[in-house]
C-alpha cells in the first residue's frame, strides 16, 4: 500500500499485523481479542473498502493520503 509519508504505525509506536500476506502473523481471532482490548485500527485504500475483520468497525477518512482507518469499538 502506498504511503504519504512516514508509517504511520511506526511514529505512532503502534505494532502492526497481518492475518495473511508477507507480514502474516496472526490470526483473525486474535486481531479481534486484541481489538477489544486495546486501541485499533485497519488501514486500507478508501476505494478497497473495509478488510473483512473490520467491516463493522467505524470508518475514519484520512485526507489526502487515499487511505481510509478503520476503527475499532473500545470496549471495557
């Protein structure tokens, strides 16, 4: 995925994961448990839509990058 500018995840001290591709590492359940525990967000290109774990999660435009976040409910 293209970025704007630096990681986004990497300057916010954020960990990153994937639950396929080079940086597989998880599994969706997991992303999900630790989802409603911690603060997170799924980034995609806005035109892509939601990644499947995410499609209820709130979606946030991030302007000017093409990148859409989506938001997680905090629970607890």
């Amino acid at each position: 995925m293209p970025a704007a500018g630096p990681d986004g995840g990497y300057c916010t001290g954020c960990a990153s994961a994937d639950v396929s591709g080079d940086n597989r590492g998880t599994s969706v359940h997991a992303l999900l448990r630790r989802a409603a525990r911690e603060p997170t967000a799924a980034l995609a290109r806005t035109r892509s839509g939601p990644p499947h774990c995410a499609r209820t999660w709130t979606p946030r435009r991030l302007p000017g990058t093409g990148l859409t976040a989506y938001v997680a409910a905090r629970h607890g």
